[in-house]
C-alpha cells in the first residue's frame, strides 16, 4: 500500500528539489509527510529540504513526554542525507561536556551553535538521534527522516526568528554531552546494513534480494523506502521519493538495481 503524502511549507524549504520530487513554482518545501497507516501509527517517515538553519532543539523521551502532559510517546530519530550541497552541515550533540547552567547562558546569547559538533555531510551518511540529543540541521541538505510518530520539540535557540522558545523544558531533558560515533555511520555502496536496532524501531538497508534473517526480523509489518532502482509491494511498483506498508517483506520484490529502507517499530 503506497502511503500517501502531506507536503509542508516551510520559510527554511526550497523552491527546487532533487529529483524525483518537484516544488510547485513559487512554494518553498521545507518537508514531505508520508500519512502512517493505521497499521503502523507508531512511525514517521519524511524527507526534509533545507535551504536555511533549522532551530538548535531536543525531544523528550516517552517517559519526559508523558510526565508533562504531551502524549506517550517522546521522540528518538534518524537520519539518512541523500543529497548535500558542499559544506553542507548537521550540528548533533556537543564538542565536549556542558552543564545546564552553560547550555541556557548559551541559547541566551546564542552561542550555543559554536558548542555544538558540526558534521559536513555528503549523501550516504546517517545519524541516529536518541531522545536528548541536541542537534540542528544547517542548509543544503536533503533528509530522509525516520522517528517516533510524535512532534513534540523543544527550541532552545531559533537565530532570532520569532518563534516560541522553551528554554525552561529543553534545558531540563538536554544532554550537555558529545554524541556517540557507534550512532553514526556511512551506507555501503552494496550490500544490507542494520542502521538502527531499537529500542522503538529497526532499520535496515536492504539491496536485493533479503537474506532469511531479514525476511525472520520483518515477518509482521513494515515500511519500505526505494533508495535506487524499485520495489514491487503485491504488484503495487514503489519507487524512489514514495513509501509503501507491506505485511510482510515476503512480499516485496525487488528489481535487479532495487536499495530500499526498510522500518518496523518495536514498541506500541
């Protein structure tokens, strides 16, 4: 079943995207949603275009999250880059340890950008981002993002745009502490990839054909992303820019030059 999408304007999207997708002349696209099925309301996937700085923020855990009234879910994420201009960048975590105090004296002044650790990204890499994290995604970057289905963000430093803040509340949950490398790697050219393995969702990359363990570990469920080439979802043809439920990943086929991602969640 080929989910179906929500296209968002953002004043930091852009008015051309990398193919396949295509802005309507004169919108800026900062996000593309694909609607969660009702089999899987645990799970977001969208891409996200940027042709500017999205705000320095965090997300509360599940446990964080329902404490202060904004639902069960908090929200842990990922991200795959598919496509970067040069120098494009993704602040994640912290160059070195950072008390509370520092953090919001930062997010104050505004200098909490210069704390955090900048990445310069190429297609290909991917970064999970737990619950905590603080982190800011820079301009010229084209996203796949996976996460729990929930939108509850907190925004510490917004470079003078004049959006609600929540100092108070991002402080709070931030961890002032660099991010792990093990949480950050690079796709292989060919060949499968555990990209993610909990604790509220599995990915993987597949290329080909599924080997027996993959076709054991996504036997009750699942989203499947085209990277190249395309999937074939009970004779529904998915490609590239698209995302499809499948019961099963018995039941997705793959072309000859087919790379999907693929996600099921681990938690209700």
């Amino acid at each position: 079943m080929k989910l179906r999408t929500r296209t968002v304007e953002k004043v930091w999207g852009c008015e051309t995207l990398p193919a396949p997708f295509i802005a309507p002349k004169g919108k800026r696209i900062g996000e593309i949603w694909f609607e969660p099925p009702q089999q899987l309301p645990q799970l977001l996937v969208k891409y996200l275009f940027t042709s500017d700085r999205l705000s320095v923020q965090c997300h509360p855990d599940d446990v964080q999250a329902e404490a202060a009234g904004l639902g069960r879910n908090g929200k842990e994420e990922c991200w795959l880059v598919v496509a970067a201009e040069t120098g494009a960048m993704l602040g994640v975590g912290f160059r070195n340890e950072v008390d509370a105090e520092t953090m919001r004296a930062a997010a104050i002044d505004g200098s909490i950008e210069d704390l955090l650790m900048w990445y310069e990204v190429q297609a290909g890499d991917f970064f999970y981002i737990p619950a905590n994290t603080v982190h800011a995604i820079g301009e010229g970057c084209a996203i796949i993002e996976i996460q729990q289905n929930s939108d509850v963000t907190y925004r510490l430093y917004d470079y003078g745009r004049p959006r609600e803040l929540h100092l108070d509340e991002g402080v709070a949950i931030a961890k002032g502490s660099p991010h792990p490398p093990q949480l950050r790697q690079r796709i292989p050219d060919t060949g499968h990839a555990c990209l993610v393995d909990g604790p509220h969702f599995t990915l993987d990359l597949v290329d080909g054909v599924a080997d027996e363990a993959l076709l054991y570990s996504y036997a009750d469920g699942l989203l499947v992303m085209p990277l190249a080439g395309e999937v074939i979802v009970l004779g529904d043809i998915i490609s590239p820019g698209h995302c499809a439920y499948a019961s099963s990943l018995a039941d997705v086929t793959f072309a000859p030059d087919g790379k999907a991602l693929v996600t099921r969640p681990l938690t209700g």
